[in-house]
C-alpha cells in the first residue's frame, strides 16, 4: 500500500511538470517595439578649451636703467596715451659717470686751445696778414670745440640724473596707449632695465583695450583639419554661468605643438561682447565650434545601432513580419552623438527594433 501511494505522488509530480512545461512553451514569443526613421538636423561639434585675452596689450618699459621712484596709477585705471605711469631715479654708475666729467675736462682744455688760436687768427686777419681761409678754419674748430663741450655736459647729465634739464624725459615713463592698465609688476623700490637692442627690460606695466577680446584655445589635430577661418563659434566663460558669447575664428596655427603625447594646434577668435558683462582679461573659457552640419537628413537614433563581430559594419533589424525581423547594413554619415545619418539601408517606412526594450506585455507576462 505504501508503494502505491509513492508511485502515485510521484506520478502526480511528473505531471505537474509536464503541465508547467506546456504553459511556458504556449506562451507568446518577447515582442520588441520598433522605431521609425526620421528627418534631423545634424550638427557634429567640437570644444576647444583657452580663455579670453584682450586682442591689443602694450607693455610699457622704461628708456633708462634706475630705481622705480613712484608709481601713479593703480591696476584697473583708464589711461590716456602721454599719461604719468611712473618716475624713475637714475643710480648713475660711477666708472660712466668719472668718464663723464673726464670728457668735459678733455674738451674744455681743447676749447681754450681752439678759442687762442681763433683770438690769434682773428687778430691777424683784421691786419691783412692772413688769408680768410686760414681765419675761417680756425673759426670752425672754435665752433666745433664749443658744441663738443655742450654734448659733454648733455651726457654727464643724462648719466647722473637721466635727463638733461628739469625735462625728465626719461625718468618719468608715460602711457604710448589708451586702455585699461590690467598688470603693474613692479613696486616702489623696485630696480629696473632699460630697453634696448640685447634687452628686453623691464615692464613697469600692460595696457590693454578692454572693449576688444580674443578667445585663444587649442584643438586636436584630428579635428583642426575640418575647421575653416570665419566659422561661427560660441564661447562661454568659466566665471560666467548661462552665457554665451557670439565669435568668429580668425587665426589656425599653421604649426602645432605636442602636449602630453597629443598634437594641438593654436587658433584664436574675435569675440562679441555686451555691455552687460565685464569680461576679465584670463577668463577660462571653452568655445564649441561646428565642424560640420547637415540639414534635414534621413537619420536614426544612435542606440538602433549594432556592430558585426566579424565585420564591424553597422547594421539594424527591420520588422518584416509579425515578431520576425531582418539584418539590415547601413552606410552612415554625420554624428552628432544621439542622432546619425543614413545614407543607404533603410527607409522612411521601415520599422526598426528597439534592442533589448520590450512591451509591457510582455514585461507583464514575465512577472506573472
């Protein structure tokens, strides 16, 4: 008796088996949702990453090596060309400035001898004695002995003071341009060089005009190839947030430098500003800039997309029947990261599958 009643649990249990095996089979294959191909504008950008600039700075440095004496203006004044910046006093170097005064000795001793003879001369030719060209010869050395001596003097004063006079030509440096002054690197005290042709020197200040600025950025050399001059771009600013500023690409390096293994390449841009902004001069900033735009063109959603193994050519499912689909090669085009163009492989009226998105029938079916 108990054998029976195993065998038959165990029988009921086979059958309850079979009964759950038949259900799973009946049931409805995944049904996947389809999409259709769509018309789009497609626009494939770029970032170039910089920061804006002012498009004209000057830097003002002095004529004459010395100490700076005062400076006058503060960072951020608006100066006007001939303006004060600074003074600066003259630490006369004593070996130029003994040499100095030797040279007026030197010259007032061949002055007193130029002036004897002139006196002499003179003398001489008033009698008859002499011909007026010897007189006038002796008359030109007297003259040129004479400004000899003046350029003397004028040379031990620039050495000792910087300036001939109460002038101050020199020790007063002055604005050569109207803007804003956006950089004073030096301070009272401070000791300075000149310019001249083996010198830079030293800059007591950068004026620049604050009403014209530049974006200055790089790119990748794998995009620089696809920009053209007088693009459009839009530049925002790092210290800005929810603005964009209108710009024209106005310069590529023709030349690029390599930066961490990767070539970039300089470009710059004009940049359009508002009256409601004031822009800084060394704002980070980002430009986007269209390498490409196509309008109105058969596109379809990046994520239809799939990849064959063996080939890793592009491909679809297109809906031929009911939940029976069919492998479809595509040729592309432009990208814009969301949407891609087709060019050849399916139409307007082709319903292409949704991967891995079912309905919620089915999602339904699943849970029950």
């Amino acid at each position: 008796m108990k054998k029976i009643i195993i065998f038959g649990g165990i029988a009921l249990a086979l059958i309850a088996v079979l009964i759950w095996f038949g259900k799973k089979n009946s049931a409805s294959p995944v049904k996947y949702e389809t999409e259709k191909a769509f018309k789009a504008t497609i626009v494939k950008k770029t970032v170039a990453t910089g920061k804006v600039l002012p498009l004209e700075e000057v830097e003002i440095k002095p004529q004459i090596a010395g100490i700076i004496d005062k400076v006058v203006v503060e960072e951020g004044a608006i100066v006007k060309i001939g303006d004060l910046i600074a003074t600066v006093r003259v630490v006369p170097n004593e070996q130029s400035l003994t040499s100095a005064k030797g040279r007026i000795n030197s010259v007032k001793i061949q002055l007193n001898n130029a002036k004897t003879q002139y006196d002499r001369n003179k003398n001489l030719f008033e009698k008859g004695v002499i011909s007026r060209t010897a007189f006038e010869a002796s008359e030109l050395s007297y003259n040129q002995a004479k400004n000899d001596l003046s350029n003397a003097n004028n040379d031990y004063q620039i050495i000792k003071k910087g300036s001939v006079g109460s002038s101050g030509a020199n020790t007063n440096i002055r604005a050569t341009t109207s803007g804003m002054v956006v950089e004073i690197p030096v301070k009272k005290g401070y000791q300075v060089v000149q310019t001249n042709g083996f010198n830079a020197g030293t800059t007591i200040a950068t004026i620049a005009d604050m009403s014209k600025m530049i974006f200055e950025g790089q790119v990748d050399e794998s995009e620089v190839g696809k920009l053209i001059k007088d693009t459009e771009l839009e530049v925002s600013l790092g210290a800005i947030e929810d603005k964009k500023f209108p710009a024209i690409l106005t310069f590529i390096a023709p030349k690029g430098t390599e930066e961490a293994g990767a070539v970039q390449f300089k470009i710059k841009a004009d940049v359009t500003l508002d009256d409601e902004h004031f822009i800084r001069a060394g704002y980070s900033a980002n430009a986007e800039i269209v390498l490409e735009k196509k309008d109105s063109v058969l596109s379809i959603k990046e994520a239809l997309l799939r990849f064959d193994k063996k080939t890793e050519k592009p491909y679809v499912e297109v809906k031929t029947g009911e939940d029976t689909f069919e492998k479809k090669e595509l040729k592309l085009g432009t990208s814009d990261g969301v949407n891609v163009e087709v060019l050849e492989g399916v139409t307007k009226d082709d319903d292409i599958k949704i991967w891995n998105k079912a309905t919620k029938e089915t999602k339904e079916n699943k849970n029950n």
